[in-house]
C-alpha cells in the first residue's frame, strides 16, 4: 500500500476542507497523493512503513527488527545493489556467491525479496537485483507477516517502487563514473496530467544504463533497466497504480581467487603451475572431461623450475620432455620441497573474457485500492515476472533458467468488527513454473593457473550445451543432478489482527497463513542420461520414474503472536513467536519435492525508543531460530540454526550532524554433518591435487568446528557513518565499518583477517546541478568476501576492491 501511509506534509495537511473543495479534480489529486507519499528522511521514526504489519505505520510499533533505508541514505550510502545492503543496520551481510547478487543475505542465510509487497521470482544468483525501480527499501529482519508469501526465516526486503511525480513536471539526468572503469548514465521524469475523462494521473519513467567494468580483470557489469510507472484516480475511493520494469544484463560471473591458502590471504602468495595437457581433438582442443582426474599434480616449466629449485630436490620430481615441465611429486615434499609461489593482486581473479552470465527480467506490479470508507480497505495486487538466463565459465561450469510466476492477492482492512482492533484478512493464489539445467559435476575451479598471461586450452573444460565432436550436450552426463523443471499452484487465506489497548501503550499482533502448494516436477528433455556410453536406457528412465514421483502436494498453516508495550513515553519493549513452513526454492525457482518446504521457527525480543523530542531512535534485538535449508547439490534439506543480537542508532546530534550506527552479533550453525564440498587444502596440497576437484560426498564433522558454525561472515560488525550538511548546498559524509576476523570455510583452516573498512564523500547541490563525489576503502584496507559456505568454500576467496573513486553529476530540470 504504498501510497495510503498517512504521513503528511505540513503545509498540504493545513489546508482547510473549504478550500480543498475549490481546487480542480488534478489539484485535488496532487495534493493528497503528495501528502500520502513516504517522508524522505534518515530518521527511521519519520519514515512509514508502507503496510507490512496491518496498521502498524512507525517503525516503533512493530516487533520486529527493521531497518528503513530511505531515498536519502540509499543516495548518503551509495546503495546501487544488495551487495551494498552490508554498509547499514544491523544483520545484513555480503557473501560472495560467484559474482551475482540475486537475492540478499539477513541474519546469515539467503532472505527473500518482495516489490511492493509481493514475492518475486526466487534469484538466487541468477542475476543482481535490479535498483532502476527502486525508490526505497524496507529491510525486515525474521519470516514475512501472515499477508506476504512465506519466506526464509533470516528475513527479506521489501522494494519500495518509484512512485510517480504527483507535485509539478520535473525529472533529472545523472551520469557517474569511477576509477575503474564504470560509466553508468540514468534519466529520470515524471508529471501528473489528466487522463481522458479529466481522470487525474500522474506518470514516472526511470531509464538507467551502465558500461560495468570493474575492479576484477575482465569482469564486467553491463545493464539497460526501463521502469515505468503509472497512478490514476478513476473515481473517488478508488485509486489505480501500475508499475514495470524490463532489465537486460550482460555479465560474468566472478569466483575470485582459486587455490586458497593462509599465506595467500596473509602475504598474497599463489600457489603456480598448471597440470600436464589433458586437452582431445575430440574436444575441440579443450580438455578430455573424462580425463580430468588422471593430471591433478601440477607441473612448472623446465625454466622456472630450474631456476628456482634446488638441483638436488629437483629429480625428486616428475620430468615430462614432451612438455618440457617437472611435475610436483609426494617424494619431493618429503625430501623437504617447497611449493613455488608468486605473488597476486586482488583483481587477477579466476575470469575469461568469454565468459558470460547474461539475463533478462521482466516484472509487471499493481495495486487497486477502494478506500471510500474509512473504516475499510479493499486492496487488489498483482504480480507477473518473467526471468531467463544463461551462464557458461571456461574453467567447467554451464547453468541455464527460465522462470514466470504470476500472483494475484486481495487483502480487506477493517477497522470498526472489534472494538480497538484492526484486522487484515485475505486470499491469494500464485503460480509458477521453474526450469533449471545445471553443469558442475566436474568444475576444476584450481586448474588454471590465474596469474599466467592467458588461458591455457588445458583449463578449458567445456559445460553444459557444449558437445564434443560426435557427441551430445553435458547436461545429462551425471544422470539428473540438478537439472529440473517444475510447476507449482500455491492458494492462501490469511488473517491478522492488531489491538490497542490502555490508551494505545500495548499493542498486541497476532497472524496466521494457511496456504495450499500443488506442485509437478520433472527433467527438461534436453536432459538425456542414456546418450552417454556408460550409461543405460533402463537406468535413466527408473532415475526418471522416481525423480516425478515427487510430485504432489502439501499444505501447512503460519502463525505468529507478538505484542509492543510503551513502558515509559516513546520505550517499547516488543517480543514476537512465529512458527510455519517457507518454500525453499533450488536455484532459479525449482522445486524437487516435499524437500523444498522448510519448517522454521523465531523468537525475538527487543527494545525500541525515541528520545530528544524524536532526534534520537536506537533499537536492540535478540533473536533465534531454526530452519531447513535446501542443498540443490544433494537435492535435500539440511537443518541450521541461529541467533544474534542487533543494535541500531540514528541520531539528528545537531541541525546539521547526523550520526548512524549498528552492532551485530551472530552465529548460525548446521545440525546435520556436511555433505559434499570441496576439502581443505595447504600448498602443498594444491600443488598434488589442484588439476581437479577435490571433494568429498560423505557426512562429515570437521575436528575443529564440531559446533558446525557457519563461515563466510563476520560474526561481529560495528559501523558508524555520519553526515554534515552546511544548508548551503554542501555536505559532506563518511563511516567506518569493523568486523572481525572470519573462517572461510566449515574446517577453520583459513582464517581472514579483521577489518578497519572507511568511506568518505561529499555533494554540493543547486537548484538545478548537484555534483558528488565518493571514496569508498579509503585507506585501502585489505579485506575478504567469503564464498558459498558449504561447497565452495575451500576452494575460492576474494579480495575486496582496493579503493575506489566515485563521481557524479546531475541535472535537475
């Protein structure tokens, strides 16, 4: 309900009735749609949330941790995509899962994403999330409410579309640049004008499109984002309000470092060489996949190895004269060996120009809202998406989806069945169709060696629609794996209520969802187990046979209780429970069967206030939970478990100082033993085993974390950021962030270093230009992103971009 939240401007709230009268139809419409719209504030407290908890409009009054971002602090931060949601509040983190940030992470796990209220198209890391609609973001920590879908349990976002210009005809054109590389040029406008039959409307269309080189060498971020959005009043109590938004996006994928080690993180050491040539004409030249395990060992040139090897050592080691290369051996290490090493920067990354990650996303939203009684909201939302992509990495990993939902969901509001009471009830009925295909049962990721000039033909390894000569497409050459297609109708009834009592100091919330999931699942026909030699007809089609009989159906009910008591004026004490089931979707939306619906459970306790007449909000959380996770891998569900405590502050110290801070501490664990996932390896390691990957399928407890907590995150996170605005044009801002030292993996063998990360900018706006100018890393901190925790994580890393300049310029007309 984006644009029913009551929050007003002063000098359009003052208008008296009588003259409200006078005004024309489109006067009248401007008027109050601008009155409606969201307050552009940093201060949580002056910001409406836009319908997420029943009537609940301040942040003060839900039970919950949440964080409000804000057009301003979206431009103060510099938030152009979920990655970006790490720089403010608490719980939000980055998490390097291979370049692509499709779906944000909350509390230590994957969230969901909803737009205006409704849940998009399952991303895990199709694609980035486009930020060309955005105007805000809702940032709620826990399951959605009983009137969302359900969702994960570490929480989700909620994206405030563009909302049309409702007060005058304007628009602006922004260009900005970095020292990378990136050129990124949006156009924005918009007016309220007269529909035919003098029916009032306003209109906005946002157009951005971005040349995304970047930091890492060959990694780029290309996009064309078209967003388009209407409102309309076709009578009085009736309002009308349409959006879209169509996003190409021509990328690849970024894992960044293979073959780590501590004393790669430590001194930036990388462990060369590459194995002997396992390369077919078959294959095009490329390397023989069925050949991949038979060269792990790496192998230096004659002219290296002899030039940095003691003679006595060297015939330890394995001589190839047609290669002309020696190949590390065990009796060499245990002669007392040594690994060769060369030292490597962070953007020389594991990337080929010909790579690509490519992708498309159309999504189509709308409200219609009947609110000619005051007592009464009947609200109509709707939601179509359609998303594609296409993936392929030489170093062996191919990926390719399609997926449309569409979802259509009526919610009534009453505020007068129960005395002090409002109620939210409602249906909805969503469907969608997924299709995944998915090559990495071979993904040599530390085959090739990253600090050579260019690639070598024998770390090429063709995947997914590449054949080799005579041959069929990979995608089946491991049986069914995580190729699947699905179908799925969801229907939900739901109804929430919220009570003021003892002159509004308790509020007291409760909610519940039953939903109804019919799913059909199945193997794209593309898929062919039986073409490859060692395979049989018979097998596949009894893989095949079990793999359908998974279809079928469910149902389960979401609940939730919480309250808020004022203890003193403006000191709310909250706790809320929910219990239910998620749909834990596999990668790009597919569901494998009952698996896919995770049970998962919070509490949460909190304490939120406001002080100094309101220029001063601070927030404290404790939390826990519990929910299944879904292995696309293993085709299972896998328990964990977390919890965490959240502190928030936003300050308006002076008319002109704002500071904004955040503390997190978290920890979240699997119960069941690890399934499989690439091992820990030392140097010398790598060097023995690095040609292919090193993996175990078994369930396994590593000896130094049999807690099984998570890596891949700080624990613990400060930040701090502030802004000083002169009120002459100019402003200035910058923030610290510290987290602390991290495992990059389940095994603790690699440990990143703690963190001192610092951002500083400043803007000078006129009525019609604003220039601004950003430093991000200031002090060029070295840091790490963690890697999907559970099977990459022992054989990728990546190292933060060194510091990076920003500037902009913008045009107001």
């Amino acid at each position: 309900m984006l644009f029913l939240t009551p929050i007003a401007y002063p000098g359009l709230q003052a208008q008296e009735s009588t003259e409200a009268e006078e005004l024309p139809e489109l006067e009248m419409f401007i008027a109050e749609e601008s009155a409606a719209a969201l307050n552009d504030s940093v201060l949580p407290t002056d910001r409406a949330i836009s319908g997420l908890f029943n009537d609940a409009t301040s942040v003060l009054e839900v039970p919950r941790s949440v964080t409000l971002i804000s057009p301003e602090l979206m431009e103060q931060f510099s938030i152009d995509d979920l990655d970006d949601l790490e720089k403010i509040g608490a719980g939000t983190q980055t998490v390097n899962y291979y370049g692509l940030a499709g779906a944000p992470t909350i509390r230590g796990v994957k969230g969901g994403t909803f737009i205006n209220g409704m849940l998009r198209a399952y991303n895990r890391n199709e694609m980035p999330l486009s930020f060309g609609s955005l105007e805000a973001i809702e940032v709620v920590k826990g399951p959605a409410p009983a009137d969302f879908s359900a969702t994960k349990v570490g929480g989700f976002v909620n994206l405030i579309p563009k909302s049309p210009f409702f007060d005058e005809e304007k628009g602006s054109i922004k260009l900005e640049l970095d020292n990378w590389g990136r050129k990124t040029l949006s156009a924005d406008f918009g007016a309220p004008f007269l529909l035919p039959g003098d029916t009032p409307a306003a209109y906005r269309v946002s157009i951005t499109t971005q040349d995304g080189e970047s930091y890492y060498d060959d990694i780029y971020n290309d996009y064309t984002s078209v967003y388009g959005a209407i409102k309309f009043r076709p009578k009085d109590g009736v309002s009308v309000f349409l959006g879209g938004e169509y996003f190409d996006y021509k990328s690849n994928e970024n894992v960044g470092w293979n073959r780590p080690t501590q004393e790669l993180i430590d001194d930036g050491e990388y462990v060369i060489g590459e194995p002997l040539n396992a390369t077919s004409s078959d294959w095009y030249g490329t390397v023989d996949r069925g050949q991949i395990g038979s060269t792990t060992a790496l192998a230096l040139t004659a002219e290296v190895a002899e030039a940095r090897i003691d003679p006595a050592l060297i015939g330890f080691m394995t001589y190839d004269a047609g290669e002309d290369k020696y190949v590390y051996t065990q009796a060499y290490f245990d002669n007392g060996g040594e690994v060769l090493t060369e030292k490597i920067d962070g953007n020389e990354v594991l990337s080929d120009p010909g790579d690509y990650a490519n992708s498309n996303d159309l999504i189509l939203f709308g409200d219609i809202v009947f609110d000619s009684d005051p007592d009464r909201t009947i609200t109509v939302k709707g939601l179509f998406e359609h998303m594609e992509t296409e993936k392929n990495s030489s170093y062996g990993y191919a990926f390719e989806s399609e997926q449309d939902v569409i979802e259509l969901k009526t919610t009534v509001t009453d505020r007068t069945l129960i005395p002090y009471t409002t109620l939210t009830y409602g249906a909805s009925i969503r469907y969608s169709e997924a299709l995944q295909l998915t090559d990495f049962w071979d993904e040599p990721f530390s085959r090739r060696d990253i600090t050579q000039d260019t690639i070598s033909s024998n770390t090429i390894v063709l995947a997914g629609d590449d054949s080799p000569i005579g041959g069929v497409n990979q995608w089946g050459r491991f049986g069914i794996g995580s190729n699947g297609e699905s179908e799925m109708t969801q229907l939900a009834a739901f109804l929430s209520g919220q009570t003021k009592l003892f002159e509004d100091r308790l509020i007291l919330l409760g909610s519940t969802r039953y939903e109804y999931a019919d799913y059909d699942v199945g193997v794209p026909s593309v898929v062919d187990f039986t073409k490859w030699p060692w395979n049989d007809e018979a097998g596949w089609d009894a893989d095949l046979a079990e793999h359908e009989a998974n279809s079928g159906d469910t149902d389960f009910l979401n609940w939730s209780i919480g309250l808020n008591f004022e203890l003193i004026d403006n000191v709310f004490l909250y706790g809320n429970y929910q219990e239910g089931t998620s749909v834990n979707a596999s990668q790009a939306g597919v569901i494998s069967g009952a698996g896919n619906f995770a049970e998962n459970n919070l509490w949460e306790v909190g304490i939120k206030a406001n002080f100094f007449e309101g220029s001063l909000f601070t927030s404290l959380a404790y939390y826990e939970w519990e929910q299944s996770s879904f292995d696309s891998r293993e085709q299972k569900s896998n328990e964990i478990e977390g919890e965490g405590i959240e502190a928030e502050i936003t300050w308006l110290v002076t008319d002109h100082l704002t500071l904004i801070g955040s503390y997190t501490w978290q920890e979240v664990r699997r119960v069941s033993g690890l399934d499989y996932r690439s091992q820990p390896h030392s140097e010398e390691d790598w060097a023995l085993l690095g040609g292919a990957l090193d993996a175990n399928t078994g369930n396994s407890i590593p000896a130094a974390n049999t807690d099984l907590v998570y890596p891949g995150s700080p624990q613990q996170v400060i930040k701090l950021f502030g802004i000083y605005d002169f009120h002459n044009g100019f402003q200035v801002n910058g923030g610290v962030t510290w987290q602390e030292e991290f495992y990059s993996s389940f095994d603790h063998n690699i440990e990143l270093p703690a963190a001192l990360i610092s951002s500083l900018g400043a803007k000078y706006t006129t009525e019609k230009w604003e220039v601004a100018f950003n430093i991000d890393n200031l002090t060029n901190e070295d840091y790490f992103y963690g890697s999907d925790p559970t099977f990459a994580a022992n054989t990728l890393v990546t190292k933060a971009p060194e510091r990076t300049y920003t500037v902009s310029f913008k045009y107001m007309f």
